[in-house]
C-alpha cells in the first residue's frame, strides 16, 4: 500500500513540474505577442528621429508579369503570372485623371537585362518601354 501511495505522490511531483514547465514556457511565448511596449515615465518620443524616404526613391516590391514578353537581348520568354522582384517608381509628372502612373524595373531570367514596364491606366494596361517586346 505504502508503494501504491508514494507511486501517486511521484506521478503528481511530475505532473506538477511538468504543468509549471508549460505555464512557464506559454508565459514567455505570450510575451512576444504583445502589441504595447513599455515607455518609461521619463520617456520624450519627440526626440526620436525618423527616417523619411524621399519621393523619388525606387522602392522593391515583389511583382507579377502582368503580360506575356520576350527579352530583347537574348529572346527568353516570361509569362504571365511569373514573379519578380523589381523597383517600383512613381513618375512625379505624369498621372491620368489624378491616377499615378508606376513604372517597374524588372530583370530578365536568362541574361539579367533589365527592361521597364509601366502602367496605363487610360487603357487599363500596360506598356512594355525597353528591352522587351509584347506577345
């Protein structure tokens, strides 16, 4: 009897232990889901600086053809649907009916040319400027 019992006892030690091991490590996992941070009273977020990106930056976007082309220079095919990363620009003096106008800088798979796309939205299109042709 007295082994039954200390056997109970052993079981619950562990299962005890085993318990505070999962509250411990489902605490820490929740901390890192926090959306608040911690300011300290003396904290003076006006003398953080920030970084502004200009206006005529090219920023990296990931893209997808849009249109079938063929690359000029070595004649590879990429197809529609296939992704790219590419710089996105934002053409400053061209919109149509305030809509901005994008231009993409995209290089080819086969020889790393680059080539252009940009948007047409009077046609809801769009052109392929340099480098390669529309099928």
């Amino acid at each position: 009897r007295f082994l039954k019992d200390s056997a109970l006892v052993l079981r619950s030690r562990e299962f005890i232990v085993s318990f505070s091991a999962f509250v411990f490590v489902s605490v820490a996992m929740g901390e890192r889901k926090v959306l608040n941070k911690y300011y300290p009273p003396d904290f003076d977020g006006t003398k953080l600086v920030r970084n502004k990106r200009p206006r005529d930056q090219l920023e990296l976007i990931r893209f997808m053809l849009p249109v079938t082309v063929r690359c000029n220079n070595c004649g590879e095919y990429m197809y529609a649907g296939k992704k790219f990363n590419v710089k996105k620009e934002t053409l400053q003096n061209e919109d149509y009916l305030g809509l901005k106008i994008f231009r993409f800088y995209v290089k080819c798979v086969g020889c790393s040319s680059q080539f252009t796309i940009k948007t047409d939205p009077k046609n809801a299109d769009y052109i392929a400027e340099a480098g390669v042709t529309r099928n």
